[in-house]
C-alpha cells in the first residue's frame, strides 16, 4: 500500500540510491521502463472516480522532478493528494534547493513525503507505508510553512500507538 486512501501510483525509472533489499531494483536502471505521456497518465486518473490521490514512486521520483512537476500540478488541480517516496531525506532536498531546483518545485506540490534510503537493517513489516524505520511521513506542507520537518499525524498516531476503533 503506498499510502492512504485508493491510490494510483507512478512507478519512475532511475535510482541512484541502489538500496540493498529494495523491493523495486529493477526501477534502477535510467534506460530502463518505457516512456508515456502526461495525458495518459492523466486519463487514467480521470476514468477512476474512486481516486483519493497519486502516489509517486520508483526509482526515486526526484531523478525525474523536472518531468513530473507538470503533472503533479494537475493532480493538485484536480483537487487530489500526492504523495513521494524518495531514498533523498527531507534535508537533503532542502540542501539541494539551488542545485536542483526541480527537486524543490516537486516537493511544493506533495503533500506527504516518505523519505530517506530503505536500509535492510531497520526493516519493518510493522511500520506503515514505509519498509524501515529511518523512514519518515512528513507532513510537507507544514514542513516548508515552519522551514523544519513536521512528521505527519499518520507516522504520530503510529508512534503513539494509536489506532482507530473497528466497528463490529
């Protein structure tokens, strides 16, 4: 599951990270997968009314930032959440602002970021939407308001461990 709700998720080719136990090496390859247009990805956004939002994953989504800022401003547009894994940490991307800029305009749109590398060491069948817990759920949105990581409410009720009741 690559987030809350009923998703569609992007699966982007390319990854510099090369997580040992990635669940995806074979997204690695920069001239792997095969090429599609915006406009289909939005079609079939648009046949499922079901859709809460999108999720982008991989690869690492930000080594393809530049291509997917147009069609994460229409997912926004179309009133959905998106949401971005990346093997980069929040930090990290917010060193790279000037360097690539792109990275940051992508983040601008998202509203939850999973970051950081998978690390096999900390993996966890237990964690939500993440594989291991140097993960984060950021709140991005909050994070860029308060120039500070803002964990989001999903990864706090975990930590807390809250859960919600179950009618029966």
């Amino acid at each position: 599951m690559d987030g809350p709700g009923i998703r569609m998720t992007i699966f982007t080719q390319g990854c510099h990270h090369h997580c040992p136990g990635c669940h995806n090496p074979q997204t690695h390859d920069f001239a792997g997968g095969h090429f599609i247009d915006i406009e289909e990805i939005l079609a079939m956004i648009d046949e499922n009314p079901l859709l809460d939002g999108v999720t982008f994953s991989g690869g690492d989504p930000m080594e393809q930032s530049a291509a997917l800022i147009p069609l994460a401003r229409e997912i926004k547009e179309r009133g959905m959440n998106l949401i971005i894994y990346t093997g980069y940490t929040y930090e990290r991307l917010m060193e790279l602002k000037d360097e690539r800029p792109d990275f940051f305009e992508l983040l601008t749109f998202a509203d939850i970021l999973i970051d950081g590398p998978f690390v096999m060491a900390k993996r966890s069948l237990e964690l939500k939407f993440r594989g291991s817990s140097n993960q984060r759920i950021i709140d991005v949105q909050e994070s860029l308001a308060q120039g500070q990581v803002v964990l989001h409410q999903i990864q706090l009720e975990e930590m807390a461990g809250c859960r919600e009741p179950i009618a029966v």
